[in-house]
C-alpha cells in the first residue's frame, strides 16, 4: 500500500534529495515572487500614475495561464532549477502583487487625511498608515500564492523531469505504480496544508 511505497522511499538517498530540490524551488520562487510583488503592489496602489500604466498588463498577465509559459520558460533558462523557481515565481506572484495593491487602494481615507492634517510626510503616512494596513492583504496574497506556487514545482516538474516530488509522481505514473505515485502526491498535500494553516495563523494575528 501507500505506507509500504512510503517506507521504501524513506531510505533511499535520492528520496532526500528530490524532498530537498522541491522544498528549495518552492522556497526560492516565493521569495521571488514575494520580493518582486509587494513593492510594485504597493507602488501600483500607493502612486496613481504606476496603477494606471501598470493595470492593464496586470489584468492580462493575470488572466493568461501561467502553465501555457512553461514552454517558453525552458527554451529560455533550460530545464534546470532556474526554470522550475521561475514557474513558482510566476505562479504566486500575481496572487501577492493584486491584493497588496488592493490593500493599499482600500486604506482608510479618514486615516489618511488625518496625517496629512498633522503635515506628516508622505514617506511618515506610508510606513506609519499604509503599510501597517496593508500587511494582512500581503499575508493573504502570500497564502493563495502557496498554491499557486505548489502548482507551478509540480507542473515544471512534471515537464522537466529532472529531480524533485513531481519526478516521483510522473515516473509511478510511467510504471503504473499507484501506490509511489500517490504518496508524491500526498507529500504536495501534507506541503500545501501545512503552509496554508502556517499562514493562516500569521493572516489572523495581523488581523486582531
């Protein structure tokens, strides 16, 4: 059964290292993604000019499946990990960039005014009100873009074929071993549930 097709996966090097490789792409394209779709969120919210010239493609790209990029990613960085951290990155990083700007566009005007009475630099209002308020819709672009991102190892994976979970699966498939292959992907369950419930619990601190 699937325990048994645990057990055998559990002691053998490569096991580790494909855990490690997928652990490491989606860690690597969510910082990615995260330290790219924050500032220009903010930037896209705060500056009324940036939100003009940026919403139209913002709407597009954020339309357009990132899977069907896939093909392009490869002919342009290869089938190595820098393809598969680029999936993840485009994956989760509309889900961060769209709400952050949302959640500066929806900061309490009131607010605002009342800094701007008491002749606070916009630099002041940004970081003592705008941010502050803006964190929990970052958290909440964070958490769909755990997702996305865990969509986007499994897919570069499925199509590189190189080392990580998503190999498991596919060459299981290929055998037509059920039991190896639905262990991968209980493995990419148990990941994304824990992420999500991790990030949950930091979304509802900042939303006390």
């Amino acid at each position: 059964g699937i325990a048994q097709a645990a057990a055998k996966e559990a002691v053998l090097p490569r096991f580790w290292d494909d855990l490690a490789t997928s652990a490491f792409e989606l860690a690597a394209g969510s910082a990615v993604a995260l330290g790219l779709g924050v500032p220009i969120g903010l930037a896209i919210g705060w500056y009324r000019r940036v939100g003009y010239m940026f919403d139209p493609w913002l709407n597009f790209f954020n339309a357009l499946p990132r899977i069907a990029l896939l093909p392009l990613l490869v002919l342009w960085l290869g089938l190595g990990t820098e393809t598969k951290i680029a999936a993840v990155a485009l994956g989760a990083f509309f889900s961060i960039v769209v709400p952050t700007a949302q959640g500066v566009k929806t900061v309490d005007r009131t607010l605002l005014d009342v800094g701007r009475s008491m002749e606070a630099s916009q630099r002041k209002i940004f970081t003592s009100i705008v941010l502050p308020a803006t964190v929990p819709y970052i958290i909440s672009g964070i958490r769909i873009g755990i997702g996305r991102g865990l969509i986007g190892v499994v897919v570069a994976e499925f199509y590189a074929q190189t080392k990580g979970v998503g190999v498991i699966i596919i060459k299981s498939q290929q055998a037509l071993n059920s039991d190896r292959m639905l262990f991968g992907i209980i493995l990419f369950t148990i990941s994304g549930i824990t992420l999500n419930y991790l990030t949950s619990l930091l979304e509802a601190r900042f939303q006390k």
